[in-house]
C-alpha cells in the first residue's frame, strides 16, 4: 500500500526557508506528474508547484514564482519543496501529490501533509 509522507514543515519568521520533502512514492509506477498543494481551513486545496516526469518545465503558482523551487532526486525516492523568502502569507499545510495515469485512466496519491508557519 502507498504511503506518502511529507516532512519539513514548521515555524519560521518572514523572510526564512522550508525544504519540504516527500517519500513514500518508489513503488508507484506510470507516474506523471508530481506536485505540492496547499491548503488553509475550509478552503479549497489549491496547487503550489508541479512537475511532469517527462522533462517538461516545473510549473508554479504566482505566488511562489522565484521563491520556491520543486525538484525530485529519483536515486532517493524523494520530492522536495524549497521554500525561501518565506512570508505570513504561506502559512498552511502543504501536501505532496503524486498523479499516476495508465490506460487512460488517473489516479492521485495524497500525503498527510505538514504544516507550514510563518510568522511576522
């Protein structure tokens, strides 16, 4: 059974960084898109950064262009999520997507998420 797990998050004052990391997806195959959400409560899961496995650009939402970066080290299994000049604005809880398709059909894997803080 998957299991991703997120790892990374945590309080931070304006103006720090947070590398978010996932694990959990090594045994998932057909993947084709790997991201990170976010979500505050009661509101709607909204997408932060994404990246195709097929070599195409990352994409980011406006309000983390410049300052976070997605990447992947396939040798450990692992996503990350650089976070810098971090603001209030970015508190919320971040989780890890992994978007599978085979067949023409998609599934997402979700991880528990971790909650990001930042304070003024």
């Amino acid at each position: 059974q998957v299991r991703l797990v997120e790892s990374g998050g945590g309080s931070v004052q304006f103006g720090g960084s947070l590398n978010l990391t996932c694990i959990g997806f090594e045994k998932i195959r057909y993947i084709y898109v790997m991201g990170w959400y976010r979500q505050a409560p009661g509101k709607q899961r909204e997408l932060v950064a994404y990246m195709p496995t097929n070599g195409a650009s990352p994409k980011y939402a406006d309000s983390a262009k410049g300052r976070f970066t997605i990447s992947r080290d396939s040798d450990k299994n692992t996503l990350y999520l650089q976070m810098n000049s971090l603001k209030p604005e970015a508190t919320d809880v971040y989780y890890c997507n992994i978007g599978v398709s085979y067949l023409h059909e998609e599934h997402e894997y979700w991880g528990q998420g971790t909650q990001v803080t930042v304070s003024t």
